[in-house]
C-alpha cells in the first residue's frame, strides 16, 4: 500500500487531501503514480501542471523516484513568497 498526499491548491482542487493505493509494478516511480491519477481526467488533470512537486517519504525528489510498497508520496504546487 502506498499513501498519497496532496497539498495546497491540489487539495482544495481535488477536494481531497489523499489516498491509500494497492502498490503494484505499475506504481514503479512518482510519475507513474501521477499518471495513474491524470487517467482518471477532470479535476486530476492539475496534477499535469510543470511546475508540481513532489516528495518521497518527505523527502522531496523528482518524478523519476522509485516508489516502493508502503511508502508516502505527495504533491504539491510550487511556493513563491516574497
């Protein structure tokens, strides 16, 4: 199993602040598990967004980032501040 979050503006897009997915091969990285949620359209398609980032286990990392069964991974816009 692996716990997705999402953070800022995508949760309030998204009307959630996460989920629990059944970890399989198909989930081998980040960007694979944000194409598992892009394939669901509509709202999802935020998370298409260039600038998203994202974190492993609190760590954040890139979309190429292995995922393995029960890790963490969230998604969040990008901060500026001035």
């Amino acid at each position: 199993m692996i716990s997705i979050q999402f953070f800022a503006r995508y949760r309030e897009t998204l009307g959630s602040d996460g989920e629990r997915l059944q970890w399989d091969a198909s989930l081998a990285s980040v960007n694979d598990v944000r194409q598992h949620f892009l394939a669901r359209g509509g709202a999802w398609e935020v998370l298409a967004e260039q600038n998203l980032m994202c974190a492993r286990n609190q760590e954040l990392c890139g979309l190429d980032e292995p995922v393995s069964d029960g890790d963490e991974v969230a998604f969040f816009p990008t901060v500026t501040g001035g």
